[in-house]
C-alpha cells in the first residue's frame, strides 16, 4: 500500500491526468444513464387472459379456467396458480420461482394452454409476462377538433406516426377512438317474396366478392399466373351484386335483376370503441410504452417535445398529459443533488469548525463528487440504472465517503502541527496516510460486508436492493481510493512548505478544551465500570420497550399530487346505464376545488380489468400545493358514493402491491356455502375494528340468477331436449364476416347483423316457442320450470381451491400490530375444518422483509467480526468494537419514538447503515490504542491518548454523516424508501452510539485487557 501511496506522491501530473479522465467519464456516463424510478424488476409471474363472451362468472369457471387449471399446474416451475373468473372473462395467474426463465415460461405455457379444448366461439388464450416495462411511461388525452370522427382521424394518421418515431418508444396505444364498421341486414320479408333464404344470398355474395389465385398456366410457350377476381371491392360493388331469381318466385314472368341491395340494407356506420372523456369533453387516451433499453426521461421529455409540436401545427388539438413518470425521476435526481450539496456543505463546515483550515477542508471534501462520479462509472458498466435505490444510496453515501479523507487529512494536519514532528515534506505526509491505511481500509471492507448480503436476499427484496448495496459498495471502495491517492496528494501540494507557526504546533502537547473534558470524563468512566455499563445497558434495555409504540410498517407511502378511482358497477347493470353514472361523477369531481384535470374512460379494456368490462376508470390530477392530500381523495371517494350511491367506489393502491397499507386475508375452501358465513364473521369483526376501513370482500356483490330446469319427460313427449331450449334461446355471441370491402385505402370487414331476441322478463322467455320435429311449436313454460337464485359476479380460485379474498386498508401506523390483533380474534372464530384462513398483503410483505433483512444483518455482524478478526491479527480488540452496535438501536429507537416514525423497511435500511458507521467509528479508536500499547504505552494510558487524539475525527465523520441526512430526517425531501425513517434512525443511532462508543468500548476493551493478562500472569 506504501507503493500506491509513494507512486500518488511522486507523480501528481499523472494523477491529476488519470483524475480529469475519471472525472470527464463519471459524468458523461451520469448523463448517458438510463434513467427509471424502479430498479427493473423481472417478476416470475405470467397471466393467461381467455375472454369467453356473454359467460356468467359460474360458466367460465366451468368451460374455461378449471380445464386449464388442470393442464397448466403439471408445467415444471410453477408454485402457484390464482385464477378469478369474471363475466366474459377467465383471468389466470401463474406464479413461478424466481430465476426461472420466463422466455421459456412463456413458450412452455402457450403450448400447454394450446392442448386445452375450448369451447366454440372463445378467442385463444391470451399469455403476458408482468413487466414494470410494459406500464406506460407517459399517458395523453387528445380531446378537441370537433368531432370525434376528425380527432380519431388525426390521432391515427398524424398523431400516432409522429409518436411512434420518437427515439426509445416501443408502442403507441389508443383507446376511446371512432371505429367504424360496414353491417349488412337482411330484410326477411323481402327475401320470403322472393323465395330466397339467407344462406342462399350469403353463398353468392361469397362467391362472387373473391379473388383466387389458381396458379402457375402453360400459356403462349411461357408460363404464366392466373387470377380469378370478382372484382367486389367497395359498398358500392357489393350493393350491385346480382341476386339471382326463380321466376316462379316473381309470379312466373321475368322482370328486373335483384341486386343484393334489394334484399338487405348495407351501411357504413361509425361509433366510439369505448367511452373517454377529459375535462368534460370526449377524447382519446393515448399510452405510450417504452423499449425495454429506453431511458425513461428521454422518451418521456421526447414524447412532450412531439406533443408540442402537434399542438403548433394543429390550433384546436389539446394533448393533455395525464400520466409521467420522468417527472419524479427527475425529481429524484434534483434531490439528490440537493442532498450531496447540502451534505458537501455541512461537511465543509464541521471540517472548518474542527480544523479551522481552508484548505484541509477542500482536500476532504473532494471525495464527496470524486467517489460519487467513480461510483456512477462503474453502475454504468454494469448496466445499472439511475433509479429510486441508485439515487438514495448515493444520498445515503454522502455522509459516508468524506469519512475516510477526513480521517487521513486530520492525521496529516495533526503530524504537521506536533512540535516535535521528526519527519517533513513528502515523508510525513507518506507516513501519517500508510498509519491511517489500516483503520480506513477496515472500516470500508466493514461497511461493504454491511451491504453484500443485501445482494444475496432472495426475491423481489433482494432485486430491490442489490442496487443499493452495489452503489454503496462502489461509492465506498472510491472513496478509499481517492483518500489514499487524491488526498495525499493535494496535502503534500497545499502543505509543501508545512504550517506556519502559531498555525497549530503542539496540537497534541496541549489537547483542547473538548479533549480535556472528553479525557476527563473516560477515565471517570473507566473507574467506575460497573456504574457506567449499568446505565448504557439500563438505556438499552428501556429503548426495546419502545418498538411496541413504534410499530412496524412495510414501506413509506408516497404522496403524488394524483389519484386513480375505480368504480364497479352492480351486477346486471348496463354500459349505457354506466355511462350516464359516469357523467354524473364527471360533473361532481370537475366541480372539486385543487382539481386540475379528471379524464375516465368505461367500457372496453384496461390494464386493470382484462377482456370486456363495464367498469369505469377515473383518473385525477391536482395542484401541486393541495393540503391534506390523503383526507382530499377520501373525501372525494365518499362524495362519489353519495352522488353515485348504486354500485362501488374505491380508490386505487397505486404501489402495485409494494407497500402502503392494504391489508389483505384470504379464505379457502370446497364451496362457497361453508365459506361465506366464515367470510362474513371476519368481515363484521373488521368492520368493528377502528384500525380497519374500506372493507371489501371479492363476494360482495352478486347476481339474480335464473335456472332454467328442463322436465326430461315433457320434453320427450314432443321429441325436445334440453339443447333446443338453450340454441333457441342462446344470443348470437360472434358476429359472423361474409367478406371485405376497401373504402378510401381502408378494408373493413362486412358484418351479418341479426335481429337479437329481448325479453322484457322472465315470462317472455318462458313464453319463447320451441319448434318440436314432430312440427307443433311448444312454449318453453309446457316443457321447463324457473327456479330462483344468485350467482356470484366473480369467482376466485388458488390451486384449484376456492378462494374468497377480504382486503382493507389499515388507518394506523402500526401494520403489523392491527394485523396480529385481528389474526388473534380470527383464531377464535368457529371454522370449520374444510375452511382455511391466511393472512396475507401487507402482512405477508412485513414478515417476509423484515425476516430477510434480520438475517442480512446477522450476516453482516458475522462478517464485520471476520474482517475485524483478520485486520487486527486476534479477537478480542474486535469483541470490543463489536460492543458499539448495540447501543446504536438505543438512538434509533428513540428517535423513531420522537418523530413518530414506524420501524420499516427504511429504518431497517438506516440500523444497517448504523453498522457501519458506528464500527468504523470504534476501529479507529482501537487502531490508535493498539499502536500505542505497541510503543510501550499501559493500557489506560493508550485508552486516554487514543480517546483525546480521535475525538476530532469521530466527532467530524459522525457530524458530517449527520448533516448530510438531516434534509431527510426533517422530510424536506424524500422518496420511498430513501425516506425520512432512514434518516432519523441513522442520526438517533449515530449520536447515542458515538456519545457511549467513547464510553464503553473502552471500559469493555480494557476489561478484555486485564482477562487477557491474568493467565500471562498466572503462568509466570
């Protein structure tokens, strides 16, 4: 290490060269980085989405998701399977282990889901991986230009096009836009003159609107291609298609060609795919989804650049943004330049006020933008992202890095201020950074073991946090770098004539006041041990008693200026019936003060809700400066509830399942008549619990229900079967194509419309005529009676159980305690022995995190002493630094208590950070009483020496690390899980543990002392 150190003294030109490139690279590489606000998580589930039109929930169980349960549980890999079967709609999610290769999935799973038969007239199953990526990154509104024929028109041709070339999109996608269609009714009463029949006309139209290629002719020598072309290419071609005509039919006498326009009305017709409204007018939802290697940022600020262009070209285009998702990275990155600024000044700071010197303060705090630059190169060669655990790591790494540099230039600056300093010039500043190399060293191999087993936790945990560890653990290993090259080397440049007298001599004869008292009080302490360790554990002991007021909560919510409100219709509604719904609540939430945009969509498909839905989608923007954003949306919810009372409004978890507060309990069994009494016990027992609101049930809404039962002896009488009642009355589910036309360089398809059957009640379809063989016709009420029900409108499975699913949302901080208060109340309950009951949600998040991240940190305190163990040559110097960290839960627990913090993932996040910090703290305490006792100096003596000698540095590095969280822990700027529990828990941990570290490790280390020498002794 000597040689590195010598080689960054004897050639400064070279360095500074090496410096500049880093430097020039680190921050090219910063701007080239992708930017997301999540690490790119691959989650190991796929969906299978078979959409089985006009299927009540209890059919499509039947027809569609219990025979592909079956096929699709024996494919290797798969852990779970959860199913919920909808109106139209089988939606199956399959769950594998992570690490599995979903490519593979994939093509595994759309074999198997291909053997499957399925009824007639179901589409093929739908297969899709869940990928953060495939989430829109920027969502718009078109509305204006007059009708929605013109906008749709201009979205498609201009639009579209000009977003679908901006650099890094993957796919533009419309919804809400005019579609058009060209329908063909036949006029029965017509084709009955004329003797024709529907089939007949339709065999014809085929036969002549066709185009075959019958192949390759002998011809004239040569071989050529021969077409046969109807030539019906437009409506108008169809319209003069002749029909023909037996005269017999036309009263015997031949008359004029029957053309199929005669016989049926053909029109081109037009309307919205689904319905879209924003701010009061219709429009069209555009969503744009990015290239799996885009840049966020880039594609988002490149989509608004095409927007503003659009809206130049066209006056009466409005492209309203409605959803994205570069602004809060970019936010991210503001903060976090916030924060190294905040953190390089406060640390500039406690260095002047310590060493009051110009320029010892510039040299340390180089390595904050040095070892952060360092850090972001390296990310980029491996692929990292800029993201959310990216960004807050290095915010988190800002008090850390100056650590090291502040650390060697105090010992430089001190060694050149003793007056009985034999060594000068580059000598000295050679020796005091290779005495220094051994603390420093220990105490970056130290945090770096603190973070890597955050890079083996398995799961989603451990792909979220890999990055923060990774970009810890780089940012620290730079920093140790630039403090044994880059500070040496400006030392020896900025001191190259030493200090000036009266600058600083006799720094160590004549300690300062602060050491003197520091002195004083450690030898007080070590006279008296048994006092002082009573008391540190006494506090100890008091902070645990803490966590039951703190209570634990799995990730901080954040709070965007946005909300998503769903609403669920009743069963049996209608769309049209949904759509005037939907107006209503358009015009209560566009009349809401702090409300700056609403746009909703009903109808068709959504991310949410796939296949058809009649569900409504709200979404609703804010003023950035709207108070109390959290009661706003409540409100709002309750509001709608009162304008809309009929069917369900409910504010949408936007997290995707990563924290927050919703609570979820699952209840399984064989059938749902043992099930719902058990349902409705633990919901009436939620629902009497304060901690406990908007409590929803997955069987809380169900349909009438009407069985038709066939009387197999009736039916025979007349030669029936309980298959003609169900063809007579089943409606026509697939609108048959009899062929295509092409109108202004578009083909559509020609669609037969046929009149559908309505009843008005259940005694117009018992009234329906069956017609028998033996050619009577019978009213389906001779052959079938009515039996009365209800069914319910979703049905949910989880291999191949059923599944009832409670969910609510938890109003206290404390997650976990409202969650084992119910489960105790649940045990009580009397189920029966076919229905179980598992807690899950939140609940589950907590438990499985908070177990991961305790092992990671008995992991890292095995690893801490192993490194310690190897540094310092045996293992009683490290059993007593190891004595630093329980003192730190003290201050972190306190400081939780005081904010009114819960212990989260954030704050497990800050206790490991804690480790870290408070061991480095006590090595180079220890570092100094080992050299000391090594010159021949008594135990005691050493502790006192080394205690008056590292105070200043302790004291620098703990306050810098302070200063440079402290933005996080007054909540000025947070994100997620870089929040302000982090900060508290790392401050509070820091100031008790560096206030007792110079307490009791070393009463701890001299007691190991005196059991050490007790066997020497005996022994001579």
């Amino acid at each position: 290490m000597k040689s590195v150190i010598g080689f960054s003294l004897k050639n400064k030109f070279a360095l500074w060269m090496i410096t500049i490139i880093v430097i020039v690279a680190g921050l090219y590489s910063g701007l080239t980085m992708k930017q997301e606000s999540l690490p790119n998580l691959s989650f190991p589930y796929l969906s299978v989405t078979t959409v089985y039109p006009g299927a009540t929930p209890d059919a499509v169980v039947k027809d569609i998701t219990e025979p592909l349960e079956k096929r699709l549980k024996n494919i290797e890999g798969v852990k779970n399977i959860n199913s919920t079967s909808m109106e139209n709609v089988s939606s199956i999610s399959i769950e594998y282990d992570f690490g599995q290769d979903m490519d593979a999935a994939v093509t595994q799973l759309r074999e198997a889901a291909a053997d499957v038969a399925l009824p007639e007239g179901v589409a093929a199953p739908d297969i899709s991986k869940f990928s953060f990526n495939s989430f829109p990154v920027i969502s718009l509104s078109a509305s204006g230009q007059g009708s929605l024929e013109n906008l749709t028109k201009i979205v498609a041709e201009e639009v579209q096009p000009a977003l679908e070339g901006v650099s890094g999109v993957a796919s533009v996608q419309i919804a809400g836009q005019f579609v058009q269609e060209v329908s063909l009714k036949f006029d029965q009463a017509k084709l009955a003159e004329l003797g024709l029949t529907e089939d007949l006309v339709k065999g014809i139209v085929q036969g002549s609107a066709l185009k075959v290629p019958l192949g390759l002719f002998q011809l004239d020598r040569t071989e050529k291609s021969v077409v046969v072309d109807g030539r019906v290419t437009t409506i108008e071609d169809l319209k003069n298609i002749v029909i023909p005509v037996m005269p017999s039919a036309q009263g015997g006498k031949s008359s004029d060609p029957v053309k199929l326009a005669d016989v049926a009305d053909i029109v081109m017709s037009g309307k919205a795919q689904s319905i879209s409204r924003t701010n009061g007018a219709e429009s069209i939802g555009i969503q744009i989804v990015k290239a799996n290697d885009a840049n966020t940022v880039d594609v988002v600020n490149g989509v608004k650049k095409e927007a503003d262009k659009l809206k130049e070209k066209y006056a009466d285009l409005k492209l309203d943004v409605m959803l994205d998702q570069g602004k809060p990275i970019e936010k991210s990155v503001e903060t976090m330049l916030n924060k190294a600024l905040f953190g390089a000044l406060f640390a500039v700071i406690v260095i002047l006020f310590f060493l009051r010197n110009i320029r010892t303060t510039l040299i340390s705090i180089v390595s904050i933008p040095l070892s952060l630059i360092i850090a972001v190169l390296v990310l980029k060669q491996f692929d990292i992202t800029l993201n959310i655990m990216t960004l807050g790591a290095m915010t988190v790494a800002i008090g850390r890095v100056v650590d090291d540099s502040i650390v060697v230039i105090e010992n430089i600056y001190r060694r050149m201020s003793l007056g009985g300093e034999k060594l000068k010039g580059r000598e000295l500043v050679l020796e005091a950074t290779r005495e220094m190399f051994l603390p420093i060293m220990s105490s970056t191999i130290v945090t770096i073991a603190v973070f890597l087993p955050l890079g083996l936790v398995s799961g989603m945990v451990g792909q979220i946090f890999l990055p923060f560890a990774l970009t810890i653990v780089f940012a620290l290993l730079a920093s140790l770098l630039v403090a044994i090259t880059v500070v040496p080397m400006l030392a020896h440049q900025m001191f190259m004539n030493g200090i000036k007298a009266g600058k600083g001599h006799d720094h160590e004869e004549k300690p300062g006041r602060l050491a003197k008292g520091y002195r004083g009080l450690l030898n007080s302490a070590l006279n008296h041990k048994i006092i002082t360790l009573v008391i540190a554990f006494a506090l100890l002991v008091g902070s645990l008693f803490l966590i039951p007021l703190i209570g634990a909560s799995f990730l901080p919510e954040q709070e965007d200026k946005y909300a998503m409100v769903t609403y669920t219709p009743e069963p049996g509604d209608r769309v049209e019936d949904v759509e005037q719904k939907a107006l209503v609540a358009e015009k209560f939430i566009r009349e809401l003060p702090d409300v700056t945009s609403v746009q909703y969509s009903v109808g068709g498909e959504n991310p949410l809700q796939p296949g058809p839905s009649k569900n409504g989608l709200f979404y609703l923007q804010f003023e950035e400066d709207t108070k109390h954003f959290a009661d706003k949306k409540k409100e709002i919810v309750e509001g709608l509830h009162k304008v809309v009372p009929s069917g369900t409004w409910a504010e949408m978890d936007q997290g995707g399942g990563l924290g927050g507060s919703i609570f979820s309990l699952s209840v399984f069994g064989d059938n749902l008549d043992e099930m719902t009494p058990v349902v409705n016990q633990i919901v009436d027992l939620m629902k009497a619990d304060s901690a406990f609101e908007k409590v929803d049930t997955s069987l809380s809404k169900t349909y009438e229900q009407y069985t038709i039962v066939a009387d197999q002896a009736k039916l025979s009488q007349y030669g029936l079967t309980a298959g003609q009642i169900a063809m007579t009355l089943s409606p026509q589910r697939v609108r048959p194509v009899l062929t295509q036309v092409v109108e202004q360089g578009k083909t559509y398809d020609v669609y037969v419309d046929v009149d559908k059957a309505t009843y008005g009640s259940v005694d117009d379809i018992l009234d329906e005529k069956l017609k028998s063989p033996l050619g009577v016709e019978v009213p389906i009420r001779d052959v079938a009676t009515v039996d009365q029900g209800t069914s319910p409108n979703s049905i949910a499975r989880q291999n191949g159980k059923m599944v009832v699913n409670v969910t609510a949302e938890i109003t206290e901080s404390d997650v976990a305690k409202a969650s084992s208060n119910l489960e105790e109340k649940v045990d009580k309950l009397d189920i029966p022995s076919t229905v179980e009951v598992k807690f899950g949600g939140v609940t589950e998040q907590i438990n499985e995190t908070f177990t991961q991240l305790g092992l990671a940190m008995l992991a890292a305190i095995a690893i801490v002493y192993l490194v310690l163990v190897l540094a310092f040559g045996g293992g009683l110097a490290p059993f007593a630094i190891m004595f630093s960290l329980p003192f730190a839960i003290i201050g972190g627990l306190v400081a939780l208590y005081v904010t009114g913090e819960t212990l989260s993932v954030s704050a497990l996040m800050g206790a490991l950070m804690l480790i870290g910090i408070v061991v480095t703290n006590a090595i180079v305490l220890i570092d100094r009483v080992i050299h000391k006792e090594r010159d021949g100096m008594p135990t005691r003596e050493a502790l006192l020496e080394a205690g008056g000698t590292r105070l200043r540095p302790i004291l620098m590095t703990a306050l810098a690390t302070i200063g440079a969280l402290l933005p996080l822990a007054f909540g000025f700027e947070s994100a997620g899980i870089i929040s302000k529990g982090l900060g508290v828990t790392v401050i509070g941990g820091l100031i008790s543990s560096t206030l007792l570290t110079l307490l009791i490790v070393p009463i701890i280390y001299e007691l190991l002392m005196k059991i050490r020498r007790k066997p020497k002794r005996a022994a001579a």
